[in-house]
C-alpha cells in the first residue's frame, strides 16, 4: 500500500468512526444502523465493512479512539490532577456529542451481553487506576488532603465527573458542571 493510499485508508476510518461515534451517541449501539453509517460516511454498507467487519468491531473502535485520547490528555497536563479535572471538565461542556456517547454505551455496557460489557469493565479499573496514581502525585505534592483513601477517592471522582455529565446532558442550563466539580474538589484540597 503505497504512503498517499495509507493516507486515505485513514481518512476513510476517521470518517466511519467520526459518522459511528455520532450516530451511536444519538441512538445508542442496537439503535444506530450500519447501513445509516457507511452512507453518512460516504460508503455503500458493503464497503464499511471492508473496515471494520461487524457492528461491534466499529463499536469497539470509536471506545478505544476516545479512550486513546482521554489517556493522552490526562498524562499531558502540567498542572495538579485537581486542576487537570476542572479543565477536563470544562472541555467536556464543549463536546455534548461526546458526552452523550460516553453516557448512552456506558449506560448500555453495563449490560453483560453487549459488545462493549467487557470494554467498559476494563476501562474503569483503568481509570481507578489511574485517578489513584494522579491523586498520590497530588497528595505527594501537598496539593490532597493527606486523610483521604485514594481508592475511595478515585471512586467518588469518577462517579462525581459522570453523574454531572449525565445532569448537564439532562439540564444543560441549570447544570454547571465546572462550578460543581470545582465546589467537590475544594473538599479534598488540602487547607
């Protein structure tokens, strides 16, 4: 496959899973239709599964395409964890397509049979994970109280960011998620 052919092949992807990520946010991963997307994505259905062969290999591929991105921006900032959160919350109030595709396959994959159940039990042991390891860096650094349990911490920090994200996607003009992620933290700042 020559550079410019490569190219276009990733062109195409990013088109296909720019058209899935929308469609699944807006209908959910049973109520979005391959055919809908190959045409939103400028293909017959025949030629999206050229790309990926079935619904849940696309599926798969727009979960991993934001978590890529998730973990690359959470690692990038310069900042406290703390601050990185704000921050991230404040982008989130940007990109309401992409809350509610995180809300609608999060709330589908707790389902054991759906096709993204064990992606999503991954992800969030990946994200305790994580948060833990962000949360001793700012307890470390004096910016954490030091009393807290990290694990029960991170805990309350991931179910904090999502239900927001949830509320804001119900009432997004009475839900101010920034200024109500930044009331939380504030509890775990040290004096």
């Amino acid at each position: 496959m020559t550079s410019a052919t490569q190219s276009e092949s990733v062109s195409k992807r990013d088109q296909i899973l720019d058209a899935a990520q929308e469609a699944f946010a807006t209908k959910g991963f049973r109520g979005a239709p391959m055919a809908a997307i190959a045409t939103t994505a400028g293909l017959t259905q025949q030629g999206l599964l050229h790309y990926f062969a079935t619904k849940t290999h696309l599926l798969l591929a727009v979960l991993e395409r934001r978590q890529d991105s998730d973990v690359e921006n959470f690692w990038d900032f310069q900042g406290s964890y703390l601050d990185a959160l704000i921050e991230l919350t404040s982008e989130n109030a940007q990109r309401p397509g992409l809350i509610r595709l995180f809300a609608t396959l999060s709330a589908e994959g707790v389902d054991p049979e759906n096709p993204g159940h064990a992606w999503w039990t991954d992800r969030y042991a990946m994200m305790r994970s994580l948060v833990v390891e962000a949360l001793r860096r700012d307890q470390a650094a004096g910016v954490l109280r030091a009393d807290l349990d990290l694990a029960v911490t991170a805990v309350q920090i991931i179910a904090v960011m999502d239900g927001l994200q949830l509320q804001w996607l119900l009432h997004p003009q009475e839900i101010d998620m920034v200024k109500a992620m930044e009331s939380f933290l504030q509890t775990l700042r040290a004096s």
